[in-house]
C-alpha cells in the first residue's frame, strides 16, 4: 500500500510541476501579447494571431517567441528572422512598424 501512496505522490507532484509550467508559460505569452498589441494599435485577439504567426514563420515554439519578445522589450536585442517576421506579421494585422526600423515611404512617421 505505501508503494501506491508513492506512485500517487509521485503522479501528483509531476501535475503540480506541470500547472505551474503552464501557468508561467501563460503569463509569459500574455505579456508579449500585451507588448504586441501596444507595439501594433492591436485588439488582444490579434496580437495572439501575430504571436502564433511569428511562431509558425520562425518554426520557434509560441512561448519561446514570447520570451524573446520579452527580452527584446528589456534591452532592445530580437534574432533578425524574429524581427523581420514580427514586422511581417504586424503589417498584416496593423498599421505600424516597429520602433528602430527604417521608415516605409508614404507611411505615417515617415
């Protein structure tokens, strides 16, 4: 019996281990989303829309598109193919450009 109560401990500290992954891999994705939606004059679903785009371009797992989203909103450093598909993916859902990129004739701020 005290192997089973083991194995039950055991089970339950792993899905522990794992809410605790998600819910910091969510806070992660919705802050990004946040820094997206600011960045592009989105609505929050489009900003989902431009994360996973951004994902699927740069075959780069969602959360860690997140996570260098985040860094890059700290200290200004975004992988060049990040950056050309955030620009790509926020044309396509917004009216801007990101901040540090050359201007686009006949766009606003030009």
């Amino acid at each position: 019996m005290a192997e089973s109560e083991s194995d039950r401990i055991f089970e339950l500290q792993a899905e522990v281990d794992q809410m605790k992954e998600a819910l910091a891999s969510h806070a992660v994705v919705d802050q990004a989303i946040g820094m997206v939606v600011a960045l592009g004059r989105l609505p929050p679903d489009q900003g989902w829309e431009v994360l996973k785009d951004v994902s699927q371009h740069t075959n780069i797992k969602l959360r860690n598109v997140a996570e260098l989203i985040l860094i890059w909103g700290r200290n200004g450093d975004i992988p060049p193919d990040v950056r050309v598909e955030l620009e790509d993916a926020l044309d396509r859902y917004g009216p801007t450009q990101v901040p540090g990129s050359p201007a686009i004739p006949g766009e606003p701020g030009e």
